[in-house]
C-alpha cells in the first residue's frame, strides 16, 4: 500500500500508518466524526507502545 503511495504521490502525503477497519464513526446524520477517529489512532498508537510493539512506519 505505501509502495503505491509513494509512487503516486508527494513523499510528504504518504501517511505514516495504514489501518483498515469495518466501519467508521459517524454522527446521526451520517458525518464522519474526524475527532473519534483520532481518539481511536491515539488509542491504538499507546497500546501499541505499551505492548512494545511498533508500527511500521
């Protein structure tokens, strides 16, 4: 996925981290709620550094 990011796109809009998921968190009318998906990122980034593990980057 990043390989074709890369070869798509400028160097600096390649994202960092790549994470599919079943569905997104949206409001009652249908919006994307952005500020829980960061939540959710900065959630699974934190556990991610207490387990030890890492992402690739």
């Amino acid at each position: 996925m990043r390989d074709w990011c890369r070869s798509r796109i400028a160097h600096y809009k390649v994202p960092r981290y790549i994470w599919f998921v079943d569905a997104f968190p949206m409001t009652v009318i249908g919006k994307l709620q952005k500020f829980r998906m960061r939540e959710i990122a900065a959630e699974r980034l934190a556990q991610l550094n207490e387990e030890g593990r890492t992402c690739k980057p």
